[in-house]
C-alpha cells in the first residue's frame, strides 16, 4: 500500500472542485489523503461515517496512514450513520461492528468519541417504543454540530437509510428498509439474520453539516449516480438533495462517472 495521496492543502480550493472523479486504483488514497488534511486542519473533526464497500478501502487507508504519517483520528468523534434493526450484538453485519473492525478498532490511536445507535437492549434484546425513540434521539443529538459527513449512495438512491421517499426534511429516525436494502445486509454484509428495519441519521442533519462528501465507487453505481447528479432534485432518488448542500464533493471513481454527462463539472 503506497499510502494515502496528500493534497497540497494551499490548492485545495482549486483541486476540490464538487466533483472529482479519480482512476479507481487512485480513489481510495485520494479521499483518504483528503480526510487526513481536514484531520489535520481540526484534530477535533466532528465527523459522520458510513459503512459498505465503496469507503472500506478508504478507512484501510487511513489506519495505514496512522503508522506511515502520523495521522490520527485521537481527537474526532465520528458518529455512526446508519444502523440495523434486528441484528444481535456483535453481528458482523451490524454497522457498529463493522465501522470498529474497518477503522475505530484498528487504530492505535482510538477515537475520542465513537457514537453509535444504541439499539440493544440491557439484555441484547432489541429496542422498541420509547426506549427506540430515545436511542434516535441520542444519536441526533450527537450528530448536531457535524463538520463533516461522508455518505455512500444505495442502488436505489438512498443515502444512509433515508429511502425513496425521504425529503430534505427528513429528521434522524427508524425506517422500514426496502426488500433490496434487507436483502444486502446478508448477501452483501454477511448478516447472519435478515434485519427488521433500520436507524439513520436523517437528512435534514446531513446537509446542515459544515460539509458533505458523497463516495460512489464502480460501474454498478454509474446510472443511480446520474441520476442523483443529473436527474430532477427528487424524493424518488434521496441523493438527489445532497446537491443543496453549498459544499457538496463528489468523490466518484471513473467507472461510477462514466455515464455522467460533463464529469468533472457537476
Ligand atoms: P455500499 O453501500 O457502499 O456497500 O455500496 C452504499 C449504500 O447502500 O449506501
């Protein structure tokens, strides 16, 4: 592993532009190299974090970095984006327990504050009713004052568990989770049970964050990434409405930008 790309932080202006579309073997590096720099800009970054495939490589990236450059996450408090419901404790699809096993457990260093949707029970039971709502409740608060928010985009335009049908509005809550979206939590997750349903930040907190980037990796994701880019501003594609965002970056690799009209200019 060569190690993260470190943008000159003096260019950084013109060199992130609201979409950068990088060779695949570049990308993981590239956005890495740029989450180091707003580290190292504010050893304090609140920042919100996804799991899935397309930021793994990235995280990999980063606990690389911890031992090659000095980057530290010490000082963050990342705050988890999305969880499942109906998934024991320690499934190894649970966002919880991937986000630990891909970054926050790996480094040295640790985390100041790793904020997760507490969704078990005292027991390992899972959360309903009052109890539920005051877990969303917890996480939305810790997700007030975000700096940053990296998010992936579903198949089916969702960003984090805001499903078709979610709005700009759309607060931090529980969501029944479309067939394809359960579907991928075992298939693609390794799930050891199909979940419930799930917990997300909502989008009316990912776009009052200081800043928002949107990673979209391979061919598969090139047509919802059109339409997300290019598309109408709609509640069909929730992704869509991350364009409000007055500081929206793109980090998509050339096969995920292959059918967007004038990459490099969204
Ligand atoms: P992926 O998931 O990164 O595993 O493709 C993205 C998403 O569903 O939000």
């Amino acid at each position: 592993m060569a190690g993260p790309t470190r943008p000159a932080v003096a260019a950084e202006e013109s060199a992130i532009a609201r979409l950068e579309v990088l060779p695949a073997s570049e990308w993981a590096r590239t956005v890495a190299g740029w989450l180091i720099v707003r580290l190292e800009q504010r050893p304090d970054l609140r920042v919100c974090l996804p799991t899935g495939d397309t930021p793994s490589p990235v995280y990999a990236e980063l606990v690389a970095a911890e031992w090659m450059e000095n980057a530290s996450l010490a000082g963050a408090t990342v705050v988890l984006l999305d969880e499942w419901l109906g998934l024991a404790p320690g499934d190894p699809g649970r966002s919880d327990v991937r986000l630990e096993d891909d970054l926050v457990g790996q480094l040295q260093g640790g985390v100041r504050r790793f904020a997760r949707f507490a969704v078990d029970g005292p027991d390992g039971a899972p959360l309903a009713g009052a109890a539920l709502a005051a877990a969303v409740a917890a996480q939305d608060a810790e997700a007030e004052h975000l700096d940053l928010v990296l998010v992936g985009i579903g198949g089916n335009g969702h960003v984090g568990f805001n499903e078709p049908g979610s709005t700009p509005s759309s607060p931090t809550r529980a969501v029944e989770l479309e067939p394809t979206t359960l579907e991928g939590a075992v298939a693609r997750y390794g799930a050891a049970a199909r979940p419930t349903g799930g917990l997300t930040l909502g989008l009316d907190r990912i776009l009052a964050a200081g800043e928002v980037w949107l990673l979209v990796t391979g061919e598969h994701k090139a047509a919802i990434l059109r339409e997300a880019l290019e598309g109408p501003e709609t509640s069909a594609c929730p992704a869509s409405f991350l364009r409000r965002h007055p500081r929206l970056t793109v980090f998509a690799d050339a096969p995920a930008a292959r059918l967007l009209a004038a990459p490099g200019q969204a």
